[in-house]
C-alpha cells in the first residue's frame, strides 16, 4: 500500500545558549553535585575524574576546554505523519492545496487515489460530479436539475452535484420529486439514494419497503389501517406510511404461493393462529411464514397480529 507524508512543519536552526557546551555534570550519577567555583582545587583523583569540596561537601570537577565556540543545535527534524491511501473510496471529505483528496476509514484518514481505476469507478458512484470539476453539494435542495450525468443544484452561486449515498438503507426524508434523501455517514453531505441501483433495491427491500413508493416508513405507530400486495399501511402526520414487512403479499405472488389475508379476514386469522404457532412457523422456513388453516397452507405476512381497521 502507499504511502504518501504530508509535511506540517519546517525545522529550522536554533542556535544554544553557552550552557549547552558545557557538558553534563557526571558527578550526579553517584549522587554528588559539580563544582559550582571558577578553579576549584582538586584534591583527589579516582577512577570517575577529579575531586574537591565546597561548602564542606564533596563535589566533582567538570573539565572543558573554555575556549570552545558553541555550536548551532539542530533540533530533531518533526515527525511527519503517514497517511495511507483509502483502501475503499466512498466519499471524498475535502481537497487541500496540494489537490490532495480526503476521505476516511473508520476514525482515520486516507488518501483517495484517482490514478487508482477501482477507486476512480466507486467515487463515479458517489462524488461523481468532482470528475467533472464541480463541487459536491453540502445541504437537500428542493430544486433540482437531472441530465444524462445526474443530479444538480447551486450552492453560493455555483452548480453543484448531488452525492449518491453509499448507504441505502437509511431513508429521512422524501421529496417532491419522489427522491430518497439520506445523510452520508462520512462527509456528512445530503444525499439521494439510488433506488434505480440493483443493490439499492435490495437495501430498501429490507429496511424501508415503503420507500420504493414513494412512502415513509412508519416510526411512531404501530396501527395497521389498510393492507395490500405491497404491504401493511398505517398513517403519520396526515401521511401514509407502510410497515416494512419482510413478507408481504407480493413476495409469496412472486413464488407461486398463496396469500393468506387474500383468504381470510384478520377475525378469522386471530381465531385460528397463536403468536407461539406463527413464532414456530417462521423458524422452519426463511422464505416466508407458511401456516396451515382449515387444511389449506397460505403465506403469512410479518405484521398479521397488528390490528387493521
């Protein structure tokens, strides 16, 4: 992997102060000071250097040539910090003077390779508007311009495009124009969710099916107020939200089984299922909760036991 060294500091010479020619007091080491006198008197010489006393206490005679000119002190060049490339390249969160592109992986940052073509190809999937020069936008906008690139709309005077969320699965709001918006967990930008991408579809199929309609999904209630193909509807805020259930009708048409609330009315379900049934149910089979009523299996979706009026 690269790495590339950003420089944040330039060293430059210090020059010492007279004190730092002179050398280090090596009487310390045995637990006694240095002569502090201009010429003390040596008064005894062992294997560690020369002797004397001062203020009746034993001291150690430093010895350096006076004449000694101090030289500069170079300080010890800064550390410079090694940030490697983005192995993923999702959202770019900013580009310093340098052109040098900005993203991060988890808590640390990394460096976003263009020269790199994978690279290249996921921020096409994102930042794409940033290959073609523009900014990408901060805030949701309600005016928007599609063409054949994708979408835009101007902050501070300025085109710029909307970023494609890399996480499709968390849907906050829903506009005019039926676009899911999000908020990308990186860069922090708004964002449009794809929900035209094969993975997306996916995504949204799992976390908030309603949002393929153009619909919230429900938060604050748990009410049941119309079912159909799609699924279970309740409302908020004077809106219809749906459920996001894992098996809605839909998803037995699709595999040739039939649909239990097609069949039965939700008194007659209640009358003929237990919640501990349909828990044992769901259990033996992930393609759905296949129940058995009146000797006839049907496909059951997730929120039967919700109330519908």
């Amino acid at each position: 992997m690269k790495s590339y060294k950003i420089l944040i500091l330039t060293a430059s010479l210090v020059i010492s102060n007279v004190s730092a020619c002179i050398p280090d007091c090596w009487a310390e080491k045995l637990g006694y000071p240095c002569c502090k006198g201009n010429e003390p008197k040596v008064e005894f010489t062992d294997e560690y250097g020369d002797w004397s006393t001062e203020d009746g206490q034993k001291c150690g005679i430093l010895v350096w040539d006076h004449n000694l000119r101090c030289a500069p002190t170079i300080p010890e060049e800064p550390q410079e910090p090694k940030y490697e490339e983005c192995t993923i390249c999702r959202s770019i969160i900013s580009v310093d003077e340098n052109n040098t592109i900005w993203s991060k992986e988890g808590s640390t940052k990394c460096i976003i390779n263009l020269d790199n073509p994978i690279c290249k190809k996921e921020i096409k999937n994102t930042n794409w508007s940033f290959l073609l020069g523009y900014d990408t936008c901060k805030e949701q906008h309600e005016y928007i311009y599609k063409d054949n690139e994708g979408l835009w709309s101007i902050e501070g005077g300025k085109w710029c495009g909307i970023q494609y969320c890399q996480n499709c699965m968390d849907v906050e709001s829903i506009d005019k124009y039926g676009n899911l918006w999000s908020t990308d967990e990186i860069n922090g930008n708004k964002c449009i969710i794809n929900n035209l991408n094969a993975s997306c579809i996916f995504s949204l199929k799992t976390s908030c099916r309603s949002a393929l309609n153009g619909y919230m999904c429900c938060k604050n209630t748990d009410k049941v107020v119309y079912r159909d193909d799609f699924g279970s509807w309740g409302i908020e805020n004077g809106q219809w939200c749906g459920f996001n259930e894992k098996y809605p009708c839909s998803w037995y048409k699709e595999k040739g089984y039939k649909c239990c609330t097609e069949i039965y009315n939700d008194k007659e379900l209640y009358e003929n299922l237990t919640p501990s049934y349909v828990t044992e149910q769901a259990e033996l089979n992930n393609e759905g909760i296949f129940v058995e009523i009146n000797g006839e299996v049907c496909g059951l979706i997730d929120n039967i036991f919700m109330s519908a009026d």
